[in-house]
C-alpha cells in the first residue's frame, strides 16, 4: 500500500539511509581476496572471535566461540532454529503479548502450543505474577525480547532477576531475543541474558548484525548459547543453512574493531527519536514510552475511534504515511487504538511524514 499510494514508509522496520562504506569497503576486500566458498558451518573463526571478544567487554562473560557462538542467516533465523532444537509437540511456550510475528508461527510448526500473556497497557511490562500462574509441568519455553518490538520498552535488572527465580530449579528454556541490544536510550543499560549466569545456562540468545550495522538485507545475526545447548542448535543448523554468507562474516569480523560503530548506536537513535517526538507534539498523536529499539507507538484516540487496522488504512491511503497496528502483534487482535511508526529514517523522510501528519490531523 505504501508503493502504491506513495506513502512515506513508517511500518517496516529497516533504515532509509546508507550503511557505513567502511564495511562495504571491508567485504569487497574480502571477496577480492578469495573469501566466496563455503565458510564453516558455525561461522569463520575470526567472526566468532570478535563476538567472543565483544560479549566480554559487554557483559562480563567469557564464550567459547568454538562451542557457543553459531553465525546465522539473521536473527529471525536463529530465533527459529533454537525453538526447533528443543520444542517437541505437546509443549508450552510463554509468549509475551504484542510479540514479534515469527514467534507463534516458529512454536506451532514445531507442534508446540504458545500460551499468550499480555503485557501490561499501556506501559508494556511484564506481569510475573500472571506468568508465573501459566507455568506448569509442559512449560518448556519463555521468550523475552528487550529492547522490545514492537513497544520500545526494555527490561530491567528487577525482571532479570525475577525470571531467575521463577525458573530455578525448572526445566524451562529462555529465549532472549535481543536484536536491538545497542539501541536503548535515556541512559538505561542493556540487561543481557549474558550478564545473569544462572539464566545463561537455560538461554539461546539471538543478535542481527542487520539492525546493528543497518544492513537488515545481508540477513546476518547469531546465537550465543551454553555447549549443551548450542550443540543441539547446531543439530538444526546444519541440515537447514549449513553456511552462512562467507564475505560478509569477514567484512564484519573486521569492522567489529571500530568499537564506536555500536557504542554510539543509542544516541544516534535516541536523536531521531526525540526529532520524531518533538514534530509530533503538534498533533493530536500522543506518545507511549519508547526507551529502546527504534519503534514508537502513538495512541490516536483523540482524532479517531476507528479500529487500528482501519486507521492505519486510512493512514496510508489520505495522509500517504505508512505505519503498523498493533493489534497486528497480537493473535487475538488486542487493539488499545494504539500505531507503531519506525523512526529509523533519515532527517528528511522524518520530516516530511511529520507534515504530512500534521496536515492529516488538522483535516481530521
């Protein structure tokens, strides 16, 4: 709909802007220099050595990246490939609601069942005590994503904590989606699964150099995970991927040096997040609290009481701006009348959205 009305894409999350030339440079060196067969099924050793490297000065915790790193084709892929190393039918998932779309379908082709939980409105934090009251004896999952898509909020080292205790002494599986691990904001820190021991020994953690380095079209992330569980991972692997994009991991394994390239990811969203906020404070739009990712939702209540499927319809076909429902990241359709816009654009498609808003608004 955005292509045919010649909306302004705010919905699917990718940059609109150029990746970093240094990178690009770095992967046409390595194909000059013969890196185009097939690389090593869990990644080229200098690439699982710098994420080695990365996950200590980060977290504090020491890898084997022979044993626990596996490179994968994005991070929608690793989130998939962990669920199916360990999900049998008759299993439970705890997924926590608004929730990434490949979740549910990644639990049930394993013929496994999701058991929905929502998030509480219109913060979006989690209810222990209404997980806690979902676990039982088939639980083999629980999924957390922080920073969060589509809400923006984040966890913190209360609910890290807290999810330490509900699991111990269980055999309950976390998987840590954490693909925006760089771009929090407000000085918040990232709370890694890899900085709490006790749930690393139960945890697949899965990362997208995509949304780090935006390059979200090479579909390339990782998963860190304790031996026993990455050797199960690797079960799934091998007969799915196999190998992964051979130039790329070496570009990226180089490019990993320049630390500032993912140190000062926060700020450079946080930026474009305030810009968007700000022009949106002349609307009727009224925002909810994004600390992370490079999502914001906006409650429009005030200018309409139209479904949020109906209103972003609407949305792209009069005001020629493109967003995402929510309710679209619920399975039953929750709708809080409530879009996500993503702000990952450059200055002007920002700006040109904002006026296109604002005109839609006053006409409203």
């Amino acid at each position: 709909m955005a292509k045919k009305y010649n909306a302004v894409n705010l919905g699917q999350g990718f940059p609109d802007f150029s990746m970093s030339s240094d990178l690009v440079d770095l992967v046409y060196t390595a194909m000059k220099n013969g890196h185009n067969q097939y690389a090593h099924m869990n990644g080229v050793p200098p690439l699982r050595n710098a994420i080695a490297e990365k996950v200590y000065s980060l977290y504090g915790k020491e890898v084997s990246p022979d044993e626990e790193i596996t490179i994968t084709p994005g991070g929608t892929y690793a989130i998939y490939t962990a669920l199916t190393s360990v999900l049998k039918p008759g299993d439970e998932v705890i997924v926590l609601e608004p929730a990434f779309d490949s979740y549910i379908p990644n639990i049930e082709i394993n013929g496994a069942k999701p058991i929905l939980v929502p998030l509480t409105f219109p913060d979006y934090k989690i209810d222990w005590e209404l997980v806690k009251t979902n676990i039982n004896s088939a639980t083999r999952f629980i999924i957390i994503n922080s920073p969060h898509n589509p809400t923006g909020s984040v966890l913190s080292k209360a609910d890290m904590e807290t999810l330490a205790k509900i699991v111990s002494g269980t055999n309950i599986f976390i998987l840590s989606d954490e693909v925006y691990e760089h771009i929090i904001f407000d000085n918040l820190q990232h709370e890694s699964v890899l900085k709490y021991p006790e749930l690393f020994e139960r945890s697949f953690v899965c990362f997208s150099f995509g949304k780090v380095y935006n390059c979200t079209g090479w579909k390339i992330g990782y998963c860190v995970a304790p031996r026993r569980l990455m050797k199960e991972f690797r079960k799934v692997h091998q007969f799915n991927c196999f190998s992964c994009n051979t130039p790329v991991q070496f570009g990226i394994a180089d490019f990993l040096k320049q630390r500032t390239q993912y140190e000062n990811l926060g700020s450079f969203f946080q930026n474009k997040r305030d810009l968007f906020k700000t022009a949106m404070g002349k609307t009727r739009f009224i925002p909810l609290a994004s600390h992370g990712s490079y999502f914001q939702l906006y409650d429009y209540k005030a200018i309409s009481n139209e479904s949020e499927k109906d209103f972003a319809l609407r949305l792209c076909q009069e005001a020629g701006v493109a967003c995402i429902p929510v309710s679209a990241f619920y399975r039953n359709g929750t709708d809080n009348k409530v879009i996500r816009f993503c702000f990952a654009k450059q200055k002007d498609t920002i700006e040109e959205a904002m006026q296109r808003l604002f005109d839609f608004d006053k006409r409203s």
